[in-house]
C-alpha cells in the first residue's frame, strides 16, 4: 500500500469554481501590484527563453491579495502544470516527497503558508531547492543506506503572510521575493468591474467606487462584497443594481464607509467604553470581547492601525482622535444605519 498521500496535481488551467472564475488566469489580466507584475513577468520571459527552470519564488503579504493568483498564473505563463501543497498539512519529509517526484521539467510547486513547514520538512526541502536531489534513507541502525534521487529542475513557490517567521536559511534560497501590498480604491473599483462583467450583473462606476472603499484594499474583500450585493440585488431589487442598493446590501452586512464590520466596531466601542479610550493590553480587550487575542492581533488590528483608529503603545492600545470620532458616528448612525 502506499505510505504516501497522493499529491494535488492539475493542469494549470483548469478552471474550478467560481473563486477561479473571478480569479484571473494570466498575468496580463491581473489589476494592481504593478512593480512585481513587471519584474516577475522578466523573470518568467528570461525563462521561457533561456528554456530553464524559473527561479524559485517566494510571495508574502496580508491575506487576500493575489498570493495564490500570482502562483497560478505563473505556470500559465510558462505552459507547464502546477501542484498545490499547504505547509500545515506536510507534517513530515514524506508528505512532501510525492510532490517532488512528481514535479516534471520545469512545473511549479505551490506551498501556500510556508511558514507553518516543520524545520524537519523544511531541511529536507533544502537540497530539493538547491541542487535537486533529495537523499532517502531505507532501514534503520547499522543496516540503514542512504539513496541520493536525482529531481527534475522544478520551480517553488511559497507564499506566506507572515514573512518573519521564515528561518533564514530557507528564506536565502528563493531567488525572487516580492511583497505584496494593499490595492489602491482605484485599482478595486477595476477589479470589482472585472469581476461583475464575469458575473454577469450590472454595475456602474459610483456602485463600484463605493464597493472599493469599503474593501479594505483586498481584492478578495471586494469580490466578496460583490457576490454579496448580486444576491442581495436579486432577492430584494430584482436584480437592478445602483449605488444606493449597494449601500443598503452593505448596511445589511454591517459594513461602514470605511470597511469596518461590527467585529471591528465592537473592538473599537470596547477600547472606548470598558477602557476610556486605553491604553489597554490587547489580552485584556480579547477577554472583555471573549474572543482570542491571536484573532485580534491578525484579523483586527492591522486594518485598524493601517486607518490610524487605534495605535499601539508600550503601555497598549489606545484609540486615536480619528478613531473616536468614527466610533461616535458609528453609534449614532447605527439606528438608521444598521
């Protein structure tokens, strides 16, 4: 029987779900991140020429921001195939040998959350990286011999949204590191377009600007808001769709003007209400708000910060004037808003 999981192996072009139709194919269609659109699309055409392997890649940033759209138009644009791993789910060397065996001439290997690799798998990793070859070893005690297996030149891409947490080692060994940032309203009013031509719905550019600035510069985000606005246009406005339906399909979900959702309200109104406006440890709010600090410190915080509502201290977090002032709008708009 075999010990190992079979890998997720698919033609880099095959389309799954909706998420892959909004989801752009080639680089050419890609909206944003435009200086590592460029230089990643020098590395592939240097490839492609020279008729060797890409160099490895590693993509990191917050979460929704074309990691994993950039991984699979990568192998598009090389016209070879893509297998998909996650770096929580190789737990040992031998999860990982089945995708590199696998790996043909010049494919792409796909580690989303590299980060989360175990340093056993991630040492084993090294030499697969550097000289392509991995060394396996049968038996155990004196009777055990190590077999050096030649790989095909393949090429790894990680992606990560924690960046820091990457061992140096493995970090040197990607040729290409680029840092994905968040999308300007203009870039997402695109995007939103895009995507409602795909969708097959109507939109206007005041639909779309205000779709894009409560989006919190992730395309994802905004594609979200999107298929949440058609259901809400097909069940309440039979299927019309105008700035203020858009609004009123938003005000349902608790989304403000700025993005805000009522998780981030509530973190805000508890800063401002249990703690007069902080400083306050942010362990301190989870347990006041009965949630994880992990999921405020990740999911919470970094947009807050981004939008200057909140800034960290070394005595905590506190809210900041701007911070106050959208907390009072938000509570005493929330009757007729929300």
């Amino acid at each position: 029987m075999n010990q190992f999981r079979e890998p997720s192996i698919k033609a880099a072009e095959e389309p799954v779900g909706e998420d892959r139709a909004l989801r752009p194919q080639r680089m050419a269609e890609m909206i944003g991140q435009l200086a590592v659109h460029e230089r990643l699309s020098i590395a592939i055409d240097a490839a492609r020429k020279r008729g060797e392997a890409l160099g490895h890649i590693l993509l990191d940033g917050p979460p929704g921001l074309g990691k994993t759209t950039f991984a699979t138009c990568i192998p598009n644009e090389l016209g070879t195939t893509l297998q998909i791993a996650s770096g929580a789910a190789l737990a040992a060397p031998k999860d990982l040998l089945p995708y590199l065996t696998n790996a043909s001439e010049g494919s792409v290997l796909f580690i989303d959350e590299i980060h989360r690799l175990p340093i056993a798998v991630e040492e084993f990793l090294y030499p697969a990286m550097e000289d392509f070859r991995i060394d396996i070893t049968l038996g155990d005690g004196v009777s055990a011999r190590t077999i050096n297996m030649p790989l095909r030149p393949f090429t790894l891409v990680g992606a990560t949204t924690r960046a820091g947490l990457i061992s140096a080692p493995l970090r040197d060994r990607f040729v290409i590191r680029e840092h994905l940032d968040y999308y300007s309203p203009a870039e997402l009013a695109d995007i939103v377009r895009r995507s409602a031509v795909k969708l097959a719905m109507p939109m206007d550019d005041a639909s779309a600007n205000e779709i894009a600035h409560r989006s919190r510069g992730t395309p994802r985000l905004a594609n979200n808001r999107l298929r949440w606005i058609r259901d809400f246009s097909t069940s309440r406005a039979a299927g019309a769709l105008d700035v203020e339906i858009a609004k009123a399909a938003l005000a349902m979900q608790g989304i403000d003007e700025l993005g805000l959702d009522g998780f981030d309200r509530r973190y805000l109104e508890t800063i401002q209400r249990v703690f007069a406006g902080g400083p306050v440890g942010v362990e301190a709010i989870a347990h006041t708000m009965s949630t994880a600090a992990d999921t405020l410190e990740d999911d919470v915080e970094p947009f807050l910060l981004r939008c200057e509502l909140v800034v960290r201290t070394p005595r905590g977090r506190k809210l900041t004037p701007k911070g106050e002032e959208h907390i009072g709008g938000a509570t005493a708009g929330r009757g007729r808003l929300f």
